[in-house]
C-alpha cells in the first residue's frame, strides 16, 4: 500500500508541476506554444535522468548505500524549495528562447524533478526485490494513473482556484510529504528481509534483454513521443489555439501507458493491426486533403484518436515484449531515452532541420514502418495490408510537403512557429500580391503594384478598429504610435512626416521578412523603430513613450498571449499613453470571444471602451478591435463614430483577468 501510494504522489506531483511551470514562465516567452513543447523536452529529459539514476543505483550499491544516497538526495531537494522561477530568469530580447528555458528549469526544478522521476523505476525494484512472486509493472500503471489525474485537475481544480504563488506553496509542500514516505520506504527497503527468506519462492529472473529488443523499445518510445508532440504542435498552431488544448494529447498518451501497462491484455495485436491501420490513413487523409482544414472537430476528433490509437500500439507492443522484473531498470532506462529522444528531434532538430511542421507526416511514416514490422507475422492479409499503408505514409509525405510550399516565396521556422510568405498574381498587375502566412493564419497582405502598394489592408484597413484610431488624430501635427506585433508592419502606412511608429515584436525573423519582403516600413513618411523583444518585458523597462494609440495585436494563429491581456498589462499600455490616448485590442478570433474580456479590464481600470466590428464583404476582411481609452470624449470623433463603435458587452460577474487568474474556457464560443 505505501508503495502504491508513494508513487502516486510523486507522479502527480510529477505531471502537476509541468503546467504549473509552464504557465508561470509563460508570459516571459512571448505566449507562444512553444513555450510547452521546449518543457516537454527538458521533462522528459530529466525523467531519463532520473531513470539511468535509478537503473544505476540499484544496479551498483547495496541496499544500504542506496538508502543514504537517496535520503540525502531528497532532503538536498527540500533545500531547493519553493520552486517559483526567479525574475533574474527574464528575457531581455536576444537569448536563444529555447536554451533559456532549459537552463531556467534546471536552475528552478532540475533536482526535484530528477527524484520524482526516479521513484516509479526505483520502487518497483525494491518491491520485486522484496516480493519475488509479485507483478511490479501494475504500479506503472498506477504512475500513470496519477499523471492522468494531474493533468485533468490542473484546468479543473487548480488553476481556477489558486494562483501563482498559492500553487507553488501547494506543490512544495506536497513534495515534502513525499520526500519523508520515499526516505521512509528506502529504508525499509535497505533493513527488510526478502519475501523469498520467509517461504515465498522466487521468481526466475528470465533471460536479459538482447540488443535487437532494446532497439525495439527506444523505437516504439521514441515513435510514441515524436507523434504526442507533432500532433500537440499541429492542432495548437494549425487547427485550433484552444486554451489548454495541448493537455488532451498528453492525457491520451498517459491513457494508453496506463491501459497498456495494467496487465489485463487489453491490448491485442490481433484485433489492433486493423485500427491502428484505418487511424493512420485517417490522418494521411487529412494531412493532404486542405478541404477540411478549418473543420475544427473532425480535425481534433481524427487527430486526438488517431493519436490514442498510435500510442496503444506503440506502448502496448512495449508491454508484450517487457523483460523479466530483474531487468526492469533497464527496461525503462530505454523507453525515457526514447522519449527524450523523440523530444529532442521535434523541439530541437525539427526546428532547424525544417522550414514547416513536417515532422507529423515524418512521425506517421515512422508508425506505418513499425506497424509493418510488429504485425507482419500475423497474417497474410495484415502483411499486406501494412505494407500498403506504409507506402501511402511515405507518398503522402511527399505530397504534403510539396503542396505546403505551393506559391510560396519564403518559408521560416523558428521557436515561435512557421512563417510563409506567398506571391498572388502577375507582377505588374493590380492584383499582385504578397502574403504573410504564420501556420495558417494570414498577418497581412500587402499590393505590390505602386499605385496600391501603400494602401492599409486587412484587419487595418481604414474602416477598422486601428485605423479609424488612428485616422482620428490628423488634425494633430506629429503622433506617437506603438503596435504590439509587428506582422507586414501595414500600420505604418498611417504613417505622415513628424510621426512616430514603434513597434514591438518577439520574433526576430518577422522584423527581417516586414523590411525585406514587404514595403510599408520602407516607404513610410513616419520615423519607424523596432523593439526585438516580449512587447510588454519592454514597456515595464521603458519610461513612458506618451503614445497617442497603442495596437495590442501580438495574437498569432488565434493563440493568445493571455499575459497581454491582463490588468496588470493594461496598467503598464495606459502608463504609456497620453491622457486621451486610446490602446486599441485587436480580438478577432475563431474560437474564442474575448470582447467581454476587455470591457471588463477596461472598468477595473476606470477606463471607457468601444467596440469597432467589421464584417467580411468584398474588399474588406473581418476584424474586431475593442478600443480603451481613459478619455471618453476620445471615442466622439468623426471617424471612430463612422466606423461603426458601439458600446461593448460588458460581465460586471466576472473577474478580471489578472497574472494569477484567467479562464479562458469561459469564452470559448
């Protein structure tokens, strides 16, 4: 019994301190979902960490010795606490994002994390070295019952309920409760006689594992990882910036440990192969078929159980051929370093390797060629049938990487995501174009013919929200303008002699594509200045800039910086702006309404707001800003009153936003 209970407590402690950590360091890195997949990464690198210390230390210390290293270890751990990342770690611009992370989270949780990582590995040794006669890999699937729980209750119950600092205190001091039963058990371990001394017979200790099975299992892991995190970064960034979307993959990939690993023979090749086959055509078929690219729930509905499907073989197949308990440490020494290294190639390698998120299609075809191998003993039709769909794997790989580059005139990927830019129509012509694609999402067009070149387009045509901003000031001499996210930089084209256009952005690759691809920055009267770096980092290091409008509009393929959209974060925007300034929220999204979302700050903060909402028609796009000023008489000129502002809906019973407190389920549309 406290065998099972220690190491579900420090698998849930395990899998609830990756949300937390994520979500605190979130705002530092600009919001993005990358941010998730680099934690992925250093998780899943400290847990090999923690399982080669397991395999080590069990394999080379006695009892004893392993008993005081541990206790040490542990209260070494206690020593690090609270776990709360230290401001020192914030970003000034120039860090490599995803070294920074890694090197923040080992300075903050590296130690602690290691322990809990070790403890599954480590107590199910001493339990089969205690208990002969007993099944150790039941509490694997305890483990994971655990994680599963963790990360369903962190949306539930935690995050709704406590905030930032009260989570960290939460999980730090259930971390010391674990830490004294885990001292307590390894003791008991060390002193007690085994199970075998008292009459209990042993259990024959198998063959070891040859070399060909530890290259099975480091496939299937590795297969299983890179295809929990491609899809996690396909529907985040090209399906559905849905909050706390990318913990439905990883709940599914628990799930199927935790199925896999219960011992009951759920898992049945026999039966598999077909469904296994069927889901990874439905994925094909999506991947190459753009018709339903936009159908939001039969793109979750084919890739989330698509995903579940892959990972019961992956993981069930890892059951089938476990080793004996003896050689269990190193068992799973094997399937971390195969997860780690699924992580690597999809949050490191991919990255610099690629120019668009290929590694889904690459991960399929991986799954195809092991589902050809482990089923082809089965039968005939199987054999064939495998081989058949890993062909059609590996076509439509091709396929898909050839039409995703289709009018594409420059393609990047970095930390913060994929960015295209396509060419449209005949050079010369008034239908030439260009376009700013970041996954699927366009951040603005611009006309390259001269006599259009500089005309405002999309969501800043003159009849938006900004535009009608900013239109609104040309009686004065000189402006001061600051956009957050810079895009084509297509505001600038407002831009007259006199004024001032700051923009802010995070992503150094989008200030070289605006300045290089498109020409609104160049032919601008305006002065213009770039700021690399997370726009709201900077303007807390700023003195006031004394902007006349302030474009918030950093939301990239409808993901949202929610920490951009926080009383805090208004309270530093309105610090910047003159008296009757107006910081203009662009919230156009598909899934989510964030209008009451500012209507509700702008109250908190004694400030008034108007919404500006335009519909799609032939040559406009449709866009939604909600405009926040501290001056009410500011929304009375001409031609915000002409665009269309209305007053927004207002939720006097909800809370505002806050660093500590969002909730984003409760605007889903």
């Amino acid at each position: 019994m406290f065998y099972a209970a220690t190491i579900f407590l420090s698998s849930f402690l395990l899998f609830l301190v990756q949300p937390l950590l994520a979500r605190l360091i979130l705002p530092w890195f600009g919001g993005t979902a990358a941010v998730w997949t680099t934690c992925m990464l250093f998780f899943q690198t400290m847990l090999l960490a923690g399982y080669a210390y397991a395999h080590a230390t069990n394999a080379r210390l006695a009892p004893r010795a392993q008993a005081v290293l541990h206790t040490v270890l542990l209260a070494a751990a206690l020593l690090t606490l609270p776990i709360a990342p230290s401001e020192g770690w914030k970003p000034l611009g120039g860090e490599a994002p995803t070294v920074h992370i890694l090197l923040l989270l080992a300075a903050t949780v590296a130690l602690p994390y290691l322990l809990l990582s070790a403890t599954s590995p480590l107590l199910q040794a001493w339990f089969a070295r205690l208990r002969p006669g007993a099944n150790p890999y039941r509490l694997f699937a305890i483990s994971n019952l655990a994680s599963l729980l963790a990360l369903i209750g962190y949306p539930v119950v935690v995050e709704p309920f406590f905030g930032n600092a009260e989570q960290v205190s939460l999980w730090s001091g259930l971390f010391a409760v674990f830490a004294l039963l885990c001292a307590a058990l390894s003791w008991q371990a060390a002193t007690a006689a085994p199970a075998a001394v008292i009459g209990v017979p042993a259990r024959p200790e198998g063959a070891p594992p040859a070399k060909a099975d530890y290259v099975l299992w480091l496939a299937l892991s590795a297969t299983g990882s890179v295809l929990l995190l491609a899809v996690t970064n396909h529907i985040t960034q090209n399906v559905a910036a849905i909050p706390l979307l990318w913990l439905a993959p990883l709940t599914l990939y628990l799930l199927t440990f935790i199925i896999a690993f219960e011992g009951r023979g759920w898992y049945r090749p026999e039966t598999a192969w077909s469904f296994v086959l069927v889901w990874i055509g439905g994925m094909l078929w999506l991947i190459v078929d753009p018709d339903h690219q936009f159908d939001l729930w039969l793109q979750l509905g084919m890739y989330l159980s698509g995903l579940f499907v892959a990972c019961l073989f992956c993981h069930g197949e890892l059951y089938r051929t476990r080793p004996a308990p003896r050689h269990l440490t190193a068992f799973y020494l094997t399937v971390s370093a195969g997860g780690a290294l699924g992580g690597l190639l999809v949050a490191v390698v991919a990255p610099l390797v690629f120019n668009a998120y290929y590694e889904l299609p690459l991960g399929l075809v991986a799954l195809a060629f092991l589902a050809a191998v482990r089923f082809a003993g089965l039968s005939n039709f199987a054999r064939a049938a495998s081989l058949l769909m890993l062909m059609a794997s590996a076509g439509s790989a091709i396929y898909d990487g050839l039409r995703y580059q289709k009018d594409v005139r420059f393609s990047t990927r970095n930390f913060y995501g994929v960015m295209r830019v396509k060419e449209f129509g005949t050079p010369g012509e008034e239908n030439h174009l260009r376009r700013l694609l970041h996954g699927v999402i366009m951040h603005g067009e611009q006309y390259l013919h001269p006599e259009f070149r500089q005309r405002p387009t999309t969501y800043y045509q003159p009849s938006s929200g900004a535009g009608a901003a900013i239109r609104s000031l040309g009686e004065r001499k000189a402006i001061r303008v600051g956009v957050i996210g810079l895009g084509t930089g297509t505001l600038a084209a407002y831009g007259r002699k006199g004024d001032v256009y700051r923009f802010y952005d995070i992503n150094p690759e989008v200030l070289e594509v605006a300045q290089r691809e498109f020409a609104y920055l160049v032919d601008s009267d305006a002065s213009i200045e770039l700021v690399l770096g997370d726009a709201r980092l900077s303007l807390e290091r700023e003195t006031p800039q004394n902007f006349d409008v302030l474009a918030v509009d950093a939301f990239s393929s409808d993901s949202i910086p929610v920490h951009l959209i926080t009383r805090e974060a208004l309270a530093v925007y309105l610090r910047h702006m003159k008296p009757d300034g107006i910081v203009a929220f662009h919230v156009s999204n598909r899934f989510l309404n964030l209008v009451p979302v500012v209507a509700r700050l702008a109250e908190d903060q004694k400030a008034h707001a108007v919404l500006v909402d335009e519909e799609s028609s032939e040559d406009r796009t449709t866009s939604t800003w909600v405009l926040v000023s501290r001056d009410p008489n500011a929304f009375e000129r001409p031609e915000i009153v002409e665009a269309g502002a209305t007053v927004p809906e207002s939720r006097n019973d909800w809370r505002a936003w806050t660093d500590d407190y969002s909730n984003l389920v409760q605007i889903l549309k």
